[in-house]
C-alpha cells in the first residue's frame, strides 16, 4: 500500500468489482469508464496520508491540495500532466470563489462545504471541470484517433456540469439524458441552453432511473460497441460510475479538514464527522474513500429525502429498489438505483468480487438484495442513514435562514435536517462538515416557497429576483444569464428509444 500521497514511484492498478482479475492503469480506467463485465472500477488499494502530511497540505492552495492527492491515484500521469489538467480545470477565474470550496461556519460544531461555486452552481463541477482533462489526458494514452462518445445519464446536475466541461473539447461527442419531468426549471433551462458544436441533450419519459438503466445497457451492449469501433468510436462515461468523476471529489473532504485546521476549529488528528445529501452514492462514498486514505473521520451520515432507499438500507442490510418513484423538491436525489453503493460493497465485502456480481445480479433480476450480518454491521459502524420529506426540508430551509441568515437549497436542507436527527439521537458533538451541493437559485421556487410562499410567481426569473431581494444574497452570474439565453435542444424520446438517438446524432 502507498505510503502517502504524491509517491510517484507505485503503481497504482484499478481491478473490477465484478471481476478482480482484471487489471487497469488509471488512464485505461477513466477512458473505458465502466469494465467490459459491468462492473466498477477501484482502485488495488488506497494512498495513506499521514497527519504530518494533512498539516503540510493545510498550507497549501485547493490546486497544490489537489495536484498533491491525485498524483496518489494517478500514477501513469506525470506530475506535468496532473498540474495541467488540475489548474484547466479550477484557474483562471472559473470558480466565483478563490477557494474553490469554502467553508463557512453555521454553529459551533457545524460548516458548510459550499460546493457549488463553479460554472453550473452545482457540486458536479468541482469533478466535471476536471473529468474532461483527464480524460483527453487519458484517450492520448490509451486509443489513437478514435473520438470519444460521453454518455450520460441526469437527475439534473451532471448533465449541465458534464455539458459545460465537455463542450467543444476536441476529440469527444456528448450526450445527455434527462428526466423530462424529473429537474427542476433552472436545470432544464441550463441544459437546454447549452451551446458547444459537440453537444446534445433528450429528455426522456421516465426517471433518472430509467435514463442511467438505458445508458448502462448502451455502455455493456457488444453489438453497440462493435457499431461504434467500426467508425472509429468508444463510449465513455461522465457520471460517477467512471472513476476519473469520482477521484477528484476526494480531494474537497481532505481539504476542507485542512481548512478547519487552518481556522483552528480543529486540532490536528482530531476526528469529524461528514454529512452528505446523496442519491447516487457517489459524493458521501468519496468521504468515506478519504477516510480509507487516513483522513480522521468519525461517522459518515447519509442523508436521503423521500426516496429513502439508501436510509432503509443502512438500517437493514436489505435494498430494495421496489417502491413507489416519488419525485421530490429535492430531484437530484429522486434515485433508486444508487450506482456507487457497488463499489462500497466491494470495499466492505473485502474484495469479494463473486459476491458482489451476485448482489448486483440479484438487483437487476428481482430489485433488491440483502447482505450478510457481517458486512451489514460493518456498514452501521461506518455510516448512519435518515431521511426528510418535503415539508421537513422547507422547514430547515425556513430555519436555518431565519436562525444562521444562512440561505441553503433544497438538496442542502435534507442534509442539515438529518444532520439534526443524528444529532439527537446520538447526542454526538464532533465537528462535522456539510457538503452543501448547490446554489439555492438552481431551485428558487421551492426554497421561496420555505421562505415566504405569499411570494411565489409564475415566473422563474421573478422568483430568483424577489429570493435575491428578501435574502440579501446574490444572484450567480451563470444563472442570471440564462433569462436571455436560446433554447437549443428540446427534443426528447421514449426510454426504449435511447439507442436510436444516439445513432442519428453520431450519424452512424
């Protein structure tokens, strides 16, 4: 196992979680996305880092901090290539705020980790910013001259944030599903507004569900690959499921603990807890991968809104995806299926990659699974998992504004809300840190709703305008902008029909 960060003389191998046998270097990984099995991508095993190396990272920048912890995960790139994908991706005035992601400071024992000031508002851009340079970084490496074909499925985040990272990069052709119904007006409008000669967005009638089933079966369908080798094509993946999306959110956990050692909220060594609103999985298993890493986490806590699969989970050892889809006012979480929970169970099932092919079997033939005692238990050691409705999140909303003048979105509130309930049932007060995952204008009518519902419009600029006004906080500049932007794409197909579309965009 490395011994810390930044060692350039290991080699760092990725096997899958369907089968071990398989090996991959880290540009193979990113530029295949997914194994040929179905399986994920992970790494042999994880850089340490030391507490002497936490405080010597601590002095660093959010780049330096960066380039730092992924030279651990990336060890066929040079030291050159990681610098230059990392500062394309966080220089040069891209994120509203020099930090990157701040911190900032809601009660004596809980910070906010404000993820959302890049391009998109969303936490997606702090790895979306940097996918595509590792990528191309990656394809130079590993496939000559074939373009590349980014698929993706959307709850609303990624496929802005992918769009925005992908678009007009040589070499590569993006495609984005959406629920047509399933996001929010702003993420609708952002997607449908994208400009770039590479880009293409469809809604799809059905769930993210259904849109990140179909792109799995695309990614793992032999006839459809062997179709797109013939003309001089490859898919690969912006969602969490490729690695190169997943590695850089390991970075901000690591750095934000280095940020509450910097404002002496913390000594060195002493442990936090971390909530995340998640879906996906994806966001709250890259804490958990920095605590593998060394970094001193006490307690990792879930937080689900009405669609509280991953709470049921944690709580019982059996998932079960057969329930009732509730959209929500929290719809980048309105997910069933979470994709990451597979690398989780590899981790915790001790690398047991029959075992985990067989769960994930088990899901797509019956929707659900239940684990042994043992990995079950070692689940509730490691994580804590509650969930909030839509009522429970206005009231946070509402609360936290009026108690902090903090204003949060909807995604946020369910964390925060949870954050409470562990807090009494477990009367735990370590430091913890918040990942709060996107502007509250991304949703401006529901979290004016929480705020004062005697204000509510019809229009979506006036409620972002009036949000602004009664909150004493700022418009960003990329939503602002949006109210004069062209609708560009506004086509949108059957689930069943996903293939087809792909194929008339390529022309194939």
């Amino acid at each position: 196992m490395p011994s810390f960060c930044g060692e350039k003389d290991v080699v760092m191998n990725y096997i899958s979680t369907r089968d071990n046998s398989v090996r991959a270097t880290a540009s193979k990984a990113i530029t295949q996305g997914i194994s040929n099995e179905g399986g994920l991508f992970v790494p042999e095993s994880f850089p340490q880092i030391s507490l002497d190396k936490i405080a010597s990272l601590s002095k660093k920048s959010y780049i330096d901090r960066a380039c730092d912890i992924l030279s651990g995960y990336l060890s066929d790139f040079s030291s050159e290539e990681i610098r230059n994908c990392v500062e394309g991706a966080y220089a040069d005035g891209k994120f509203e705020d020099e930090k990157i992601a701040p911190l900032s400071k809601l009660s004596d024992s809980a910070y906010i980790l404000e993820l959302w000031h890049g391009p998109t508002c969303a936490f997606k851009d702090m790895a979306l910013q940097l996918l595509p340079y590792l990528l191309t970084t990656s394809a130079k490496k590993n496939i000559s001259g074939k373009k590349i074909v980014i698929l993706v499925a959307t709850s609303g985040d990624t496929g802005k944030a992918a769009l925005e990272g992908f678009k007009n990069v040589e070499g590569t052709e993006i495609i984005v599903f959406y629920p047509q119904d399933g996001v929010s007006t702003m993420q609708k409008l952002q997607m449908q507004t994208q400009e770039g000669s590479n880009v293409s967005v469809c809604g799809i009638y059905g769930n993210f569900d259904d849109a990140q089933n179909g792109v799995k079966a695309i990614f793992t369908n032999k006839e459809i690959a062997e179709k797109l080798s013939q003309n001089n094509m490859m898919f690969s993946s912006a969602n969490s499921i490729n690695w190169g999306r997943l590695v850089p959110q390991i970075v901000y956990y690591i750095s934000a603990y280095c940020d509450l050692l910097n404002d002496e909220e913390i000594a060195l060594g002493d442990k936090i807890n971390i909530v995340v609103p998640t879906g996906n999985f994806g966001n709250i298993l890259a804490a958990y991968y920095a605590k593998k890493m060394g970094l001193p986490i006490n307690k990792l806590i879930c937080a689900s809104n009405k669609n509280n699969v991953l709470t049921d989970f944690i709580n019982s050892g059996t998932y079960d995806r057969n329930r009732l889809f509730m959209p929500s006012i929290s719809p980048s979480m309105d997910i069933l299926i979470s994709s990451n929970l597979e690398r989780l169970l590899y981790d915790l099932s001790e690398n047991d990659d029959k075992a985990v092919a067989d769960l994930m079997s088990k899901l797509a033939a019956d929707g659900r699974y239940t684990v042994s005692e043992k990995l079950k238990n070692k689940l509730t050691e490691q994580f804590f998992g509650e969930y909030c409705n839509d009522d429970e999140t206005k009231e946070t909303i509402k609360k936290v504004f009026e108690k902090y003048s903090y204003l949060v979105d909807t995604h946020t509130a369910v964390a925060v809300n949870v954050y409470e309930k562990y807090i009494k049932k477990t009367n735990d007060d370590t430091k913890t840190i918040i990942a709060s995952t996107a502007s509250p204008y991304k949703f401006s009518s529901s979290v004016l709703s929480a705020i004062d519902p005697s204000k509510l419009s019809d229009d979506e600029f006036e409620m972002v305008n009036i949000l602004s006004k009664l909150t004493a906080t700022e418009i960003p500049n990329s939503l602002a902008e949006l109210k004069n932007k062209k609708v560009l794409h506004n086509q949108s197909c059957e689930k069943q029909n996903m293939k087809e579309f792909i194929f008339k965009k390529l022309g194939i």
